[in-house]
C-alpha cells in the first residue's frame, strides 16, 4: 500500500484482515523510515545534506520550490541546528518513536553540535572567554568570579581547556555504553551531571517519552 514494489507483513496483515500489533507497526515504520533516509542520502554519508534533500523534492515534482524555501525545510529537519540531518532528526521529524539507543545516540549528536557551536576559534576545546561568550549570547549575565567557577566545574582535568569528553560529561553523557542485551539494548553508565550545559537537555530527561520497538 506505500508503493515500494514490496509488500510487508503489516501491509499484508491488514489486506487479509488480520490486525497487526502495535510492535510490528512501529518496526514497520522504522523500516521505511531507514529506507526513505538511505533514498535521500545518495552519497552514503549517513546524514542528508540541503543538496541531498533538494534533490529529493526535486524527484517528487516539488522542482518550483526556491532555495529559500527549501533552506526552510532542511532548517526544520535540522533539529540540533549542525547543518546535516541525522537519522535519528528524521524519524522525529516523521513521527517514527525513537528506540532507547537511538535517543543517546542523538543526545551525544546534540552536544557535539552544542559544543561546535561554542567553540568559536574551532580549536577543538572550549577556552573561559568562549563559555562566558556563551552565557552572555544567551542573555545571562554573570561576573568574571561566576563564569571562572562554571568553567572550573567543567574543566575536569584543570588544564585551561574544556574537552569535549568533559562537556558531555557535564551533561550526563560520559560513561554511557550501548550494548546489546537479549535482542534489545541496554544503557549503562553516566554520571550526575556537573552542570546543565548549554543548549542541550541532560542525559535523563525525556527518557520516558523514549519509545523501544523490536529490531
């Protein structure tokens, strides 16, 4: 019935009048979400850029769309704002419930992102001006002292720069392991967060909206 040449056993189950559980509609959509992503990501990168998605609306006979227009949409399927769309920003965008490792993954996408965007000078570790920058972009304003202890707080290693590791750390996110366990998967590890960083929700939050299908 979604016109993919192929019929699935929830398609299937539902021509024969068989009620499919709600486990296989969920998995269905997960599948064709994957299939949907993979059609789009004609260089095989794993994530969809605006060209990619272009061409896409292109091929659906969407080709009097202007690049503004399009740019609008990719910013919609842009979730964390990193300027690619991951798979995980893609199911969301369709409605397709995320399984438990899925959200993780896209937590760690989220704080990558964050901390991309707070490193200005792209050295790859965030200095005290860059994090006071930060507080000051998002309206807080706090004194030389204050800015100095959240950068300590961040700073495990105390050597002048705020890591990466450290950042997700500060979020919930160092430590957390994805393992597979009886066919499903199972979450380990993460400390207290230090802080909540900027910009991204802390490993925990949201959890229960996370919805697990079969795979």
């Amino acid at each position: 019935t979604n016109g993919d040449g192929k019929v699935s056993l929830v398609e299937f189950k539902v021509k024969v009048g068989i009620m499919p559980s709600a486990e296989e509609v969920v998995e269905e959509a997960h599948v064709e979400a994957e299939e949907a992503f993979d059609a789009i990501d004609t260089d095989g990168s794993g994530f969809l850029d605006l060209e990619e998605l272009w061409a896409d609306l292109q091929r659906r006979g969407m080709a009097e769309l202007t690049r503004e227009q399009v740019e609008e949409i990719f910013k919609g399927l842009d979730a964390n704002g990193d300027g690619k769309v991951s798979l995980m920003e893609f199911k969301s965008h369709m409605g397709v419930p995320l399984r438990e490792y899925e959200v993780v993954d896209q937590m760690h996408e989220d704080a990558e992102a964050a901390f991309e965007a707070i490193d200005t000078d792209k050295s790859g570790g965030l200095s005290v001006d860059e994090i006071a920058a930060e507080l000051k972009k998002r309206g807080l304003e706090v004194d030389d002292e204050s800015v100095q202890k959240i950068f300590s707080s961040l700073d495990v290693n105390n050597d002048g720069v705020v890591s990466l590791s450290e950042f997700k750390a500060s979020l919930g996110l160092a430590g957390f392991d994805i393992a597979p366990f009886d066919d499903e998967f199972a979450i380990t590890g993460g400390p207290v967060p230090q802080t909540q960083a900027m910009g991204v929700s802390p490993a925990g939050e949201g959890e229960d909206a996370a919805q697990e299908a079969p795979h």
